[in-house]
C-alpha cells in the first residue's frame, strides 16, 4: 500500500468538485489568517465535534486572543473557560505552548509547521493545519475525516499516512490549499461519514469508489469505550473539584466511592499531563506553574471562577 498510485484524471476530478463545495460557515473560519486564532480552534477540534466547539471557541478566543492573554490568565482560569470540551490535557498543552511562545518569540504565533512542531502537544496534523492556513504550506493535513475522503475519493483503497499525504498533496498542487482541506474536511463532516452518504454528496459523479462500484475501503478505527464509570469519568470529577481548590485525599477518596485503586489511576495520570499536583502537605491542587517553564512568568493566583461549573459529565484524558 506504501507504493499505491495516485491517478491523475481521479484527482483532478475529485478537486473540481471540492472547488464548487459550498464551506460551512464556523466561527473558526472568520479569522483563517491568524495563527494563533487557527492553533487554538485546531487544539479544540482534535478530540470534541464542531457542533460543541462554535459554542465554546468564540467565548475563548474573545478572553484569550492572544498567547500572551491566555499564558498570564493562569491554569485554572484557562481549565475553566475549556469547560465542555473534555480532554482537559489539550488545554494544559495549550497553556504551556503560550508560555513558551510568549518566551521564544516575543508572543507571535509561529506559522511554520517545523516551529510549531516544537510546542507541546502539537503534533503533524494541527502544524500542517496552521501552516496551510496561514503559511502557505500546499498540501492537506490528515485527520479522520481528511483520511476517509481521500481512502474512498481518490485513492479507492486502504492507504499508509505517507501515501494520503501524497494524494493530499496532489490534491491541491494546482494551489488553493487551504479552501480545498476545508472542503474536504465538510465533504468528511457531512456526508463521507463512517456510513457514507453518496447520493447526497457534491463528490459522487468523481468519486473513485463510487464510479468504479469498489467495497468501501475504509476501515473504521476502535470505538471509544462507555464513559460511565471508567477513569476518563473519575479524572473528570477529581479535576472538577480540585479547580475549586486544593483537596486532602481523603475527600477525594470519598468522591470516587472509595475506590482507592482508581483514584490513584486518575491522580497519576493528571499529574503526569500537569493538570494536578501534590502540594507536599498531603493535599492535591491544581497547579500554580507549569512545569519546565520559569517561574514568575504566571500568575495564577485567582481562583474566582463560578462554581458549580458544566465540568461534571465532562470527559477529561
Ligand atoms: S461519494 Fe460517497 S464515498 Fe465518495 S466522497 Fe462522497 S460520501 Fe464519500
């Protein structure tokens, strides 16, 4: 699979339709120039839909529109205002890469997939989506719904990463990277789904699969297991208390119905993401610095968010 062909007349009539692909309008696509504004909405959309993250980014962006506001609001303030997006672990990340580019760069976001690279949590797919957007880079960045489109569209078959860049690459040498990735991100959203929607999709008279009649060739990855009960749900509870303030483990234990084993899963996992740490009396908090940064660069003495936040059903990871 590694030395699949990329056909040339497929390509260029998977690309001539996703040209007339009417975009989505998203509150992420009003600001596609700016780096940072791209950073944050890609770091959102890695692991929580679209639908969720318009509600969210807009409130975000509006507090946070720069690294540097986002670095000297603090970790808590930033965990708070993630609220219902889960994963909490990106926002951490997030927080940390701000410092850094606050540091390094004077507090301009870096546009360059190889700078962005170095940031944590940054990993190809969210650099070459900045680096497309406001670098120039020509070419598409690979996530879910970027694979099934180009495994079923253009390719007809299943394909190693380096092959569905090629065929992404491909795609848009012609230039207009950026409108063609969003397009076919829609074309992914909307109707390319896990069950494809073909007679309603704006690709079907191009499509590979569809005009050469082939077997789905996509291969779904492994579902998400149930939330209820599982560490993703008690690292969610401990967090959203410990953001109300600093807890003795006993509390916790209570919190997680005893279950000692559990808990200890979820501290540990917290602690080794940054988002929770022992405070060397016995009690656990959420951090006042990040690590590996110096100190006196943050100020994340307030606390005073609203409690009773909407952390509570939310997933953490
Ligand atoms: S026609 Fe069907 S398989 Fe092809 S891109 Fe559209 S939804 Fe996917």
């Amino acid at each position: 699979m590694g030395s699949l062909e990329v056909d040339t007349d497929v390509t260029r009539a998977v690309r001539s339709a996703l040209a007339h692909v009417e975009l989505r309008k998203l509150p992420w696509r009003e600001r596609p120039c700016e780096p940072w504004a791209v950073l944050v909405a890609e770091t959102m959309l890695i692991q929580t839909q679209a639908p969720r993250v318009a509600e969210v980014y807009p409130h975000f962006l509006a507090r946070f529109g720069t690294p540097a506001a986002l670095w000297s609001a603090g970790l808590v303030a930033v965990l708070e205002a993630w609220s219902g997006l889960g994963y909490y672990r990106r926002a951490e990340r997030l927080w940390r890469g701000a410092g850094i580019i606050v540091e390094r760069w004077g507090g301009e976001c870096p546009r360059e997939e190889a700078m962005l690279r170095t940031l944590p949590g940054v990993g190809r797919y969210v650099a070459r989506a900045v680096a497309v957007q406001c670098g120039g880079l020509q070419g598409v960045p690979i996530d879910t719904n970027a694979r099934r489109v180009l495994v079923r569209a253009v390719l007809g078959a299943p394909a190693t990463e380096r092959v569905l860049e090629r065929a992404g690459s491909a795609l848009v040498e012609g230039g207009d990277a950026d409108r063609l990735t969003q397009a076919i991100f829609d074309v992914g959203a909307q109707w390319c789904r896990a069950r494809p929607r073909c007679s309603e999709c704006p690709l079907e008279g191009s499509c590979r699969m569809c005009r050469e009649g082939l077997a789905d060739p996509w291969r779904p990855g492994r579902p998400q297991g149930a939330y209820e009960g599982s560490l993703r749900q008690v690292r969610a509870r401990v967090l959203r208390v410990l953001l109300r303030g600093a807890r003795g483990i006993a509390d916790l234990e209570e919190l997680v119905g005893g279950d000692a084993e559990l808990l200890w899963q979820a501290l540990d996992g917290l602690r080794s993401d940054g988002l929770v740490e022992d405070d060397g009396h016995g009690s656990w908090r959420v951090p006042q610095r990040p690590r590996g940064l110096p100190e006196g660069k943050s100020d994340c003495g307030d606390r005073n968010f609203p409690l009773g936040s909407a952390l509570d059903q939310e997933q953490v990871s």
